[in-house]
C-alpha cells in the first residue's frame, strides 16, 4: 500500500493541469479488487481526469447537492455526465430510493458499460451506491464523498446498504468501487455540525488503531487534511485485510452497537450518525471498564476527548427501545451479541459474548450523561 501524499507528477506549470494526473494517496488492495483512494484539494473539477469511463456516466447525488457538486462533477467528464438526483436524508435510506435509482437508470439508458460516479455523503453514497451494486448485477461505481464522515468512512471499503424498519443498513451488498476521490477543499464548506459528526468517526480510528490520531484530537488540532489521511489509512488497513467483515473489519464497528440502538430509537431524526457514534463509544468505554478491560483513567480520557467536542445531547429516550433496536444489529450471529471494546488506546478487540444486561448497563450510562 502506498504511503505517499497526494502530488502531481511534474514539478512545474499550472497548479491543476488537466493533463498531469495526481498520483493516489493510497491503493486499496481487497481480495476482490484493487481501487484508488484520491486525497488532496480542488478534486471535484477534475474527476473526469481521474477516473475513464467505458460508456456513459451518470452522476448520482442529493437535489440539494445537485447545484454545488454534482453539476461541477458532471462536467468535468466529456461529453457531461448526466446527473440523477434524489432526495437525501436518513428517512430516504430506503430500498424505495434505491429502485426509483434503479428505475432512472434504466430509463435514462444505463447498460453494463455505464459508470456510476455517486456525490455526497454517506446517505447519499450507501443508497446510490447499493443501486449501482445491484443494477445489471452491478456497475462500476466512483464515490466522491463530500462530508467529512463519508471521506474517513463510509465511501471506503466496498460496503454499501439502506435501511430497514427494524434497523440500520440490514439490506446491503459488498461492492468495490473504482476509485475514491477526495476533496478536502469541500470540508470547509460544511456546516459546523456536519464536520464534527465526521470528527468522530475519524476519533473512532484513532482508539481502534492509531495513539497518533487520537493525540491529535485530544489535543484539539483541526488539521483536517492530517486528520483525512491518518483516518483514511486505518480504514484502509482493516478493510485490505478483511474484505467482508468475517473478523478483522468488526473492530471498525466501535461505537456502533449502541449507536444504531439509538439511531433507531430516535427513528433516524434529530442526530447525526457521528453523534450517535460518539455516545455509543462512550456506552462502550463503560462496559469494557466494568469487564475489567479498560483502565478507568483511560477511559476518562477518551470520553473526554470525545465530549470535548460537543456531540448533541439526546432527548429523553426509553432505554428499553435502543436495547430492542440493538437486537437487529448486523454484526450478531445467532444468540451471540458482538460488541468492539478497546484496551487500551490504539488497541480495541471483538467480544462476541456480549449479554444484554451489558448492552442495557452502556444504555444506562450514556442516557445518564
């Protein structure tokens, strides 16, 4: 894997080119496939350049993304893509939105050679991404996450699912894509909000595999390009190693448990999923302490780090309902409930002999906050 910075070959000339091609940040190396991830600054205009299209593009995206991205992505390609947009928001990650994709696909004249470029964040690129997994058996697929949270998370690693009434991401494929491109430029458009739900997912990286990224959190840095690429390369090690979740890649699922418990709970309104991440790390921490797994100083240390940045505080919940929706977790086999608890920083392990007074006692400590 590739441990190089974005650059561009060449030395001289023009900052952007278009006929100097920036080499990969990394390559991600799966057992299915290979892909490259894209990282750096003023991306979005040139992802034409980046990726070569077989037969026709079409850009998938929100409306509300249509103006300021997805017209700027379909450009960049000759002749311009033409852009499918669709409503964005949790309540629209839906196999209902994944057929009108579909749909629109195949009324827009999509065939086997066509390429998929999908723009936005994670809703956007797991529910436009399974449709493109899942039309003609599968098409090639380029995420261009615009969030903070798509570009550590979610566009990465060939996961891809829509909701279920009775849980989070419970329909879903595991599709590589193309290539993952990048644009950090576009994190300083975010909402303040927005930024801080993808803050935590990469925090999340750092407890689970890098003391480094962690510090730089803890110390309250806002290096986000530093924070992209040490976020980026965690995911891409677990994910080269562990294509489809069969032991390493849970780790990954930190936090989640009792944060798709409160997702649900809240019928995916009014919080982030970054925010419920953080408040399930938190609930996690807790239970790894009374299991003796993690020293208390330490987990004081990461519940502050991640407090220290402010997630939403929850409305009055019933811990029963979160405890329910956490039954329908993906990661459960059989009777077994699978939580990730880390040891240390930097080093979290997979239980899967977790029991619901457990789960029930994270509930507890995170609504009591």
């Amino acid at each position: 894997m590739s441990d190089e910075s974005l650059r561009d070959r060449g030395n001289s000339g023009p900052a952007h080119p278009s006929s100097l091609i920036p080499h990969p940040f990394l390559t991600i190396a799966q057992q299915s496939s290979s892909y490259p991830v894209y990282v750096g600054a003023d991306l979005l205009d040139r992802t034409g350049s980046l990726v070569r299209a077989r037969g026709r593009v079409f850009v998938l995206t929100s409306h509300a993304l249509r103006e300021r991205f997805g017209e700027r992505v379909a450009a960049s390609f000759a002749p311009a893509a033409e852009i499918l947009a669709f409503e964005e928001g949790e309540a629209h990650k839906t196999l209902g939105t994944a057929h009108e994709i579909v749909t629109r696909l195949l009324d827009g004249g999509a065939k086997r050679d066509s390429l998929a470029v999908v723009v936005g964040g994670g809703m956007i690129g797991d529910t436009a991404g399974f449709a493109a997994s899942i039309f003609l058996r599968g098409i090639d697929l380029v995420h261009v996450p615009t969030t903070l949270l798509a570009q550590v998370d979610s566009s990465l690693g060939g996961k891809l699912a829509v909701n279920h009434e009775k849980g989070k991401n419970l329909i879903g494929s595991f599709f590589p894509p193309r290539a993952v491109i990048s644009d950090t430029s576009l994190l300083e458009t975010l909402p303040p909000r927005e930024l801080l739900s993808g803050m935590y997912e990469a925090l999340k990286g750092g407890v689970i595999a890098d003391p480094e990224l962690f510090a730089m959190f803890e110390a309250g840095e806002r290096d986000l390009d530093g924070i992209v690429r040490r976020a980026i390369r965690v995911k891409a090690e677990i994910v080269s190693a562990d294509e489809k979740e069969a032991d390493l890649r849970r780790l990954l699922n930190y936090g989640h448990t009792i944060a798709h418990g409160i997702e649900a709970a809240m019928h995916y309104e009014g919080i982030t999923h970054g925010e419920a991440v953080a408040w399930g790390m938190i609930g996690a921490n807790a239970i790894a302490v009374r299991r003796g797994l993690l020293a208390e100083e330490v987990r004081d240390r990461i519940d502050r780090t991640i407090l220290a940045y402010a997630p939403s505080p929850l409305p009055r919940l019933v811990a029963r309902d979160i405890l329910a929706a956490t039954e329908h977790d993906k990661k459960n086999t059989g009777s077994q409930r699978v939580m990730v608890f880390p040891r240390a920083i930097g080093k979290c392990e997979v239980f899967t002999d977790v029991t619901e007074d457990e789960i029930a006692y994270g509930v507890e400590v995170v609504l009591g906050r």
